[in-house]
C-alpha cells in the first residue's frame, strides 16, 4: 500500500490514496474515507460515501483486478470519491430487475450520489461520484 497525499488547492481540503487490488482494499478504503470525512467535519456524509466507495472499489477490484487510487475532495456543494483503476471497460448500471444476486452496485451508486459518471483516460478509467448533504 503506497502512502496517502494529502494536499489542499485554495484551502480545500483532498486526500488521494492508492490501495492494492484485492478484497481487503474495500474495507480498507471505507474505513479510510470515514476517518478523512470526520477529520473534516463531514461525519453526515459518511455512511453515502463509505457506501459509495465500497461500491465503485468493490466494481474495480471484481472486474478490472488492478490496484485502485481512491481520491476524496471536498467540492462546493459535498464531496467527490474518485476511483481509478487499469481497466478499459464499459462501466454501466445493470437493469434493477435482473434476476442476479450481484452487479447492482452502480444503481445504488447512481441513487445515492447527487450526480457521477465515468472518465477514460490512457492509463485506465476513473469512476467518481459527488455526495450532498441530504442529498
């Protein structure tokens, strides 16, 4: 696991961390945005994010199997999670009616999240999402 940057642009406070791929990566990245949210007084969007994060980790590690750069910022209205990883995929929400036990974590993602998308880029892709408050 590398060590965390932490930087603030315009007193604003971001914090990236980069975790190795495997399973432990999910619980790891959640308990580390809890703490980043609570060192920031942003305990009330906590449970969406560790929700969040959970989700887009878990998608990077079961589909692409690459280590994963998790970056959290605060932004005007919340907060962005930002997950990258090696992969080139297709990233897509699967419709909720599947008869699938799994592969509904970007429904989730897309309810809770005020928006989110996907970036490509020639190093792989990131996924992010921005969280409200009461959102």
């Amino acid at each position: 696991m590398v060590p965390e940057r932490s930087r603030s642009v315009s007193n604003v406070p971001s914090s990236t961390r980069v975790f190795v791929g495997g399973t432990s990566s999910v619980s790891a990245a959640r308990r580390w945005v809890r703490r980043l949210l609570s060192d920031w007084d942003c305990d009330d969007l906590g449970p969406d994010a560790e929700l969040v994060v959970s989700e887009l980790a878990a998608n990077a590690v079961e589909h692409e199997g690459s280590d994963l750069e998790i970056d959290v910022r605060l932004v005007a209205d919340g907060v962005r999670i930002s997950v990258s990883d090696r992969g080139h995929g297709d990233v897509t929400p699967v419709d909720g009616a599947h008869d699938r036990p799994a592969g509904r974590g970007l429904l989730i993602v897309e309810h809770v999240a005020e928006r989110w998308g996907v970036d490509h880029h020639d190093r792989g892709k990131t996924v992010w999402a921005e969280l409200v408050p009461g959102g």
